[in-house]
C-alpha cells in the first residue's frame, strides 16, 4: 500500500477554501503556528490549513467534503486542553476546525433561565453577559478568559463550581451538532423534562469532538446570589478538610457552592513565583481550603452562614486559623492564590502530572497511600496536590526533587502514572475526572476500562464516522 502524502492535495485545499473564504482560511505558516502550540508543550502538530467557519452551513460543507475525500478534521475551540484533543497530528494531512468565529450569544431567555450560544463563546463572555442579565453561569475555570464553550462541552470540563452545579454536562439542556456526513443535528431545546427515547446530546458532550463539531448549545442560567463569602481556612491533614467540608455540607447544604482543597507546597510555589502574591495567614498550614457561601436572600444571611461553620470548625479542633473576605478585591486575591498554583509548578522543574477522582470520603486514604507510592518510586519527589475536594477532584501533581535532573526525572512519567492510577482504581476512582482523554490517555483508558466499554465506544464512533474523520487517534 502506497504511503500517505504528508501534504494535502492542492486542488482540494482550494475546495476547503471556497467554503468559508480566503480570509478565514489560514494557509500561512506564521498565521496557522498558534493553532499547533498547546499549553503543556507536549503534542506537536503539524496542519497547512486551518478553517475558520462563521456558519452552521459553512461547517456542514467542510465535513461533507471532509467525508466525500476522507480528509481528517480535527476541530480546535480555544485551544486550552491539556490532554492534546484539539492537536492535529504530525503528518500534515490533517486540516484544523476552529470555532472561534461562531461566537453570538443567541438568546438570553430570563422565563427560562437559559443562554442558547454558539461554540466558539469565550466562557468569560457568557458570565459577563448573564451577569448583566442578574443570572449567573456558574461554570468557571482558570482558563475561562480564552476557553469556548463547545470545547468546554466537548470535554466536558469541570471547574470550581461542580460541587454545587454540576460539570459542563449538567448545564446543558440542548445542543445543535454537525454530523461527520454534514447533517444537522438540532437539539436546541430548553426542556428540563424530556422522556423521549435516548438523549443523544450526552454522547456528544465529552466525545472530544470524536462524533461530530458542537456549534451551539443551550445553557442553563442561575438566579444571581445576592450574598456570597469566601473564605480561606488553614488546615492540619486532609482529615481535617473532611471533616470541615461534611460539616459545610450539613449546616449549608446547597448554599455550599465551593470547597478546594490545598497542599502547602502549592501555594509555597505561588508565593514564590507569582509577583504580588501574599500569603493569606499569618502562619502556614500543611493543608487549606477555600470555601464559598452563597445565599440567595442576602449578603447577611451568606456572612453569619460563613462565620457558623467556621467557628464549629474552630470548636471542634479542624480548623487552625481562617480568613473571610471583606470585599470583591480580596476574595478575586484568594481566587488567583488557587489560579495559580498550575503554571507556579513550571519554574520548579519537571512536573508529572495527574487529573483524578476518588469518592470524597476517600481522599484522605489516596493522598496517604499516593504519597507512599510516589516516594517509594523517585525518592525526594515535591507533592503538589490541589483540586476540587467537594467533588472528589484533585490535580495530583509530582514535581521533581529539588537539584534532580528534569530529563531522568521525567523518564519516571508513565511509571508514575501506573502507580498513582493503581491506588486511584482500588478505590473505586478515575484517573481522568475533568481534563478528558484526548492523545495522553488514550491508551491507558483501553488498557484498563472493560473491554465491552471499549467495543461500545468504537461501535458508537463507526456509525457517527464512519468515514473516520473525526479528531483521530483521540479518545478512542
């Protein structure tokens, strides 16, 4: 069989180009490098064409006449994943989607409590516009300045808000999708109840754009809080935050709208790397948590809500010392403390990197056990350890001995993620719980989900693809 060209066929790059314009298709190497250059530096693409699409019907001809030739389209939102989903591959022969300019809120319906956006809606923008409409959209990540909603949904992304919200997946209520064949799938209903038949949009959110590109969505809306409190709390063990966070969790109940989870030596990373950064006690603690109170009566009722929990915590021994916010100035400084504890790794050294979930009752026996294991395989390894404790999440992060080798540290990648997923499994976790599979854990998740999981998935993607064009070598 004759090898593959490493470089599209001139005559049909013209076809690709037609459809959305010489303007929007971006041939020019220096014009196409920032959509081959993911966060992590880890997947190196290589594309001579990017498609910029500003039309449902723009995007239905390119994967009509993706389909018709065969030619894989990997589609690209804002670019922020961290497993190499959005990435082409280093042939060449791959032509990248991007979202970015289906990008109009549609319709802000306030009766119903929903936003109908296109895929390529910055996160930010679709706060800032409910917040103008007293509503809240309660997704919210570090990266939420230059992530879109359709890759927001097509990995189905997390945040700081799951706890009380849910992930990408619980906020939407609708979808309108383009088929591989270029068919139109119109989900774009506002209905909370709907018992008819299978709910297709869930086999597109989280796919990784594997089934088809997400162009629109209908998101669920929330009333605006009208009190909200934040506080930072300093821990002994993660014992302590457990305890903490079932006491939050009785006395607040759904009024609990974040609980985060931190190691010290993140946050040592923060105050040391990140300009302008202060501590936020007095003391260090071995562990901290960041805690949000919203009410929708009042910003007293959220205050004495707050001010309960954190004195039974100080009553009952788990909590060291605790600072509440006095305004929106100091709360945004304790957000950017957690903000930052992901790129305050990066003049440390070599960081190997893990995204897992364990039930929250189990979080203290992972974190004890994992930090054996790690020790046990690269003596000296730094423990980064941060996340969503509310929703079991934590970023389980190994950053190399101080004075280690990067390179030899490294080297420890895969040996490191066997034995921290291994402790993650035995009790009953995921080793991928908001980042997604994409290219890094594609093959661990076929090495170790049921094999009927696996012939499922591949079945589900043959009879959406089966041109086999969608996003390759990702997911599945």
């Amino acid at each position: 069989m004759d090898a593959q060209p490493d470089v599209l066929d001139p005559s049909l790059v013209e076809r690709f180009v037609a459809i959305v314009g010489e303007r929007y298709a971006l041939r020019d190497p220096v014009d196409i490098a920032p959509h081959l250059v993911e966060p992590r530096g880890l997947w190196a693409g290589r594309s001579s064409l990017v498609l910029r699409p500003g039309s449902i019907e723009e995007v239905s001809r390119i994967l009509r006449l993706a389909s018709e030739t065969g030619t894989p389209i990997v589609p690209q939102g804002g670019n922020t994943g961290l497993v190499g989903g959005q990435m082409p591959d280093g042939t060449g022969r791959e032509v990248v989607l991007s979202t970015s300019r289906l990008n109009r809120i549609r319709e802000i319906d306030l009766s119903s409590n929903t936003a109908t956006v296109e895929a390529g809606v910055v996160l930010q923008v679709l706060q800032e516009e409910a917040a103008k409409n007293g509503r809240l959209f309660p997704l919210a990540l570090a990266s939420q300045g230059s992530c879109q909603i359709g890759g927001n949904l097509s990995s189905n992304a997390g945040g700081v808000g799951a706890l009380a919200y849910g992930v990408a997946r619980d906020l939407c209520l609708g979808l309108e999708v383009v088929l591989p064949t270029g068919e139109i799938f119109d989900d774009l209903r506002k209905l909370k109840k709907d018992n008819t038949g299978y709910d297709l949009k869930d086999l597109f959110i989280g796919a990784e754009g594997t089934l088809g590109v997400i162009t629109a969505a209908v998101m669920k809306l929330y009333p605006m809080p009208r009190g909200r409190e934040l506080a930072w709390v300093g821990l002994g063990s993660p014992v302590d935050a457990l305890r903490l966070f079932e006491l939050a969790n009785e006395k607040a109940g759904t009024a609990l709208t974040m609980f985060e989870l931190m190691e010290r030596t993140p946050l040592d990373f923060v105050l040391k790397h990140v300009p302008g950064s202060m501590a936020p006690l007095s003391e260090s603690h071995p562990w901290n948590a960041m805690l949000e109170i919203s009410s929708g009566r009042s910003a007293e009722d959220a205050r004495l809500l707050m001010e309960d929990i954190l004195g039974a915590g100080f009553e009952a021994g788990w909590v060291a010392d605790a600072v509440i916010a006095q305004n929106e100035t100091q709360a945004l400084q304790l957000r950017r403390l957690r903000e930052d504890m992901s790129d305050s790794q990066r003049p440390e050294g070599g960081s190997i990197k893990h995204d897992i979930s364990v039930p929250v009752a189990a979080i203290p026996e992972f974190i004890a056990r994992a930090g054996k294991v790690v020790e046990e395989l690269v003596p000296g390894s730094r423990v980064v350890c941060f996340g969503h404790m509310g929703d079991g999440n934590l970023h389980y992060n190994v950053t190399q001995p101080v004075g280690a080798s990067k390179e030899e540290f490294l080297a420890h990648y895969r040996a490191m993620n066997d034995a921290v997923h291994a402790v993650v499994r035995s009790l009953g976790g995921s080793f991928s719980a908001e980042h997604g599979i994409g290219q890094m854990k594609r093959a661990e998740l076929i090495a170790t989900q049921p094999a009927i999981t696996t012939d499922l998935m591949r079945r589900i993607r043959q009879v959406f693809d089966p041109a086999g064009i969608m996003n390759p070598g990702k997911v599945i």
